[in-house]
C-alpha cells in the first residue's frame, strides 16, 4: 500500500492525481454497469416496473402506509408485504437486487483491502456538500 494520505479534504490530491483517481472511478462504475448482476438488475427492475400485480400492490402498500397507523392496518400492510414477495416477477428482482448487492460488497472488500479502511462507509458522493 502506498503512502495515501486520508482525509475529508480531496484537494490535498494534486490535479493530475485527482484526475487519475476520477478516470479509476469512472473506469469502475463503467465496469459494474457491464455486469451479468447490474445487467439483470435493471433488466428485472423494468419488468417488476410494469408487472400490474406488482403495481396494484405496492399502491396500496403506499396508501395504507400513508394513513394513520394502527394494528389493524399494519396488518394489512403485512398482509400486503407477504403477497408482493409471493410474486415471481419479484422474487426475481429480489434474487437479482441480492446478486447485485454481493457483487458490489465484493468491490468494497477488494477496494477496502487495497486503502485499508472501509471504502463504502468513507465514499462521499459529490454535490452540494452538506454530507448527504
């Protein structure tokens, strides 16, 4: 591991380091995107998207969720969860959001090994700077 400086300040990087760390990251997201897992993800996605028992449930799952709580209506929401996750279209997507999510902890880990601290928990996206 070389010797990589950390902090909450990205400008200590000269330009042509932050460049090079920017093409890294851009490289990256490049190659995710071309995964088997992030392929079939979104692929799913859009079929759950228009799956009609997959929108009929998830309206009403919003609408009761929406309204005042109480047990009876919580149970209804349940009720509700358990008939969406019966769903095969579903199913598919959870399976594929999973695959994915391993793939991307996988990522972590290797990046993570490289730095030697836990890159997900310290990645910042870029905007407005207020931490979100």
């Amino acid at each position: 591991m070389s010797n990589f400086r950390l902090t909450s300040d990205p400008s200590f990087l000269g330009g042509d380091a932050m460049e090079k760390m920017n093409a890294s990251a851009n490289q990256l997201a490049k190659l995710l995107h071309q995964t088997a897992e992030f392929q079939e993800l979104l692929r799913l996605a859009r079929l759950v998207e228009q799956d009609p028992d997959v929108i009929r449930l998830i309206l009403q799952i919003r609408q009761l969720e929406g309204a005042y709580s109480g047990k009876e209506q919580d149970d209804s929401v349940q009720k509700l969860h358990t008939q969406l996750e019966a769903l095969p279209a579903y199913q598919a997507y959870v399976r594929a959001e999973n695959s994915a999510c391993d793939l991307f902890q996988s990522v972590n880990q290797i990046i993570s090994s490289e730095v030697g601290l836990d890159f997900a928990v310290n990645a910042r996206r870029k905007g407005c700077g207020c931490g979100s």
